[in-house]
C-alpha cells in the first residue's frame, strides 16, 4: 500500500527496523555475572537456591528485582515516521 511520498513497502521496513532496534537493545542489557549472592544486595533478604541456579550472577531477591524492573527507564526514540500521529503518541 502505497502512502503518500512513501514508496511501496516502506512502513513494513520500519516496523522491522523498529523490532530490530529493540532486540539489539535487550540483548545489551547487562547481565549478572560472577558468583550469585545467597542474600539480596538491597534488602538484605536470602536469595532461593532455585533462583541463583536458575541466574548465575543475581545480586537481587525477586521483590526488589521486581521493583527495579518496574522503574521507568527514559530512552531516545526515534521517530522514524515523522508524521502528526507519531508524534502524538
């Protein structure tokens, strides 16, 4: 379909290009390394063996993993469309 100035094809190229940039960016995430903590680095909680065999490397009880992961994390977008409703969004 072809939409406006755009050439055939084009917003499919985008949304790809959009997946491929958020797959980069989650396997960039940093992850635990090193040896597991038997306690939470935060509250000081004890951290289940199932959990520490399951990441090697955690420093965090599943509460305050949780809560981190909560968190808003601002990150810069790229507006690869450029039109009003994107912008909008």
């Amino acid at each position: 379909m072809a939409g406006g100035w755009s050439r055939d094809g084009a917003v499919s190229e985008q949304i790809e290009a959009s997946i491929s940039d958020e797959l980069e960016r989650m396997k960039a995430r940093r992850q635990p390394t090193g040896e597991s903590r038997t306690h939470c680095a935060e509250c000081e909680e004890p951290i289940p063996e199932k959990r520490r065999a399951a990441i090697p490397g955690v420093k965090l009880c599943i509460d305050c993993q949780q809560e981190r992961d909560g968190r808003a994390v601002q990150r810069g977008g790229i507006n690869r469309r450029g039109s009003k409703d994107s912008q909008l969004k």
